[in-house]
C-alpha cells in the first residue's frame, strides 16, 4: 500500500493505493491518527487506486470517521473503483459516510 498526505485547505488528504488490508491497514491508521493529533480533523481519503480492500480497511476507515467526528471534524471518501464501491456500499458505509466520485467534490463538501 502507498499513501500519500497532502493538505488542501482545512483537510488532510490521503490518496492510498495498491492493497488495504490486514497487512497494511495498520499503517493508513497511523497516517490518519498522526493527521488528527495535529489538529487536520477533515479528512478525505481517496481509495479510486486500491485495487482491494478487505474488512480490515474498513475497520480503519470506521475508525477514522468515528474519531475525526469526535474532534469535531468528518470523513469523505472518494472512489471510482468499482470492486471497493461494491464494498462500500456492502458494508452501508455510503449510510455514515458521504462518499463521492471525486477530490473536487470531496473537499468542497467541507465548504459551507
């Protein structure tokens, strides 16, 4: 897995590809937790290049909505992957979460 960090406006963006899984999600957990401890609580994590993600992705993701919601921010997911949209909306994560097609669209969700 690869993740890369960028800022863009108030939020922190992760743009993460390759696998998210049991091996490598414990380090996009720690991506996002080091985001949160340095006050970046809008996150946006763009999944369009994971090719799988398993149910320890999603944990993480659940995890960082939970937490980024706490510290008074919220989670957007982007994807245009159509075997992690599958996952997505299998596991109701687009009932919790808003997750759209783009970084665009994502970050400009966070504008009032």
């Amino acid at each position: 897995m690869k993740i890369e960090v960028n800022h863009e406006a108030d939020c922190a963006l992760f743009v993460v590809s390759e696998s998210v899984d049991a091996l490598t999600a414990p380090e996009l957990a720690k991506a996002i937790t080091d985001e949160i401890a340095r006050g970046h609580v809008n996150l946006v994590v763009d999944l369009t290049g994971v090719d799988f993600m398993s149910s320890a992705g999603l944990r993480i993701l659940l995890g960082a909505l939970k937490e980024s919601r706490s510290h008074g921010g919220d989670l957007r997911i982007t994807s245009t992957n159509p075997g992690v949209d599958k996952v997505l909306k299998m596991s109701g994560f687009h009932n919790i979460a808003k997750v759209l097609s783009s970084q665009v669209e994502a970050l400009s969700s966070f504008r009032p």
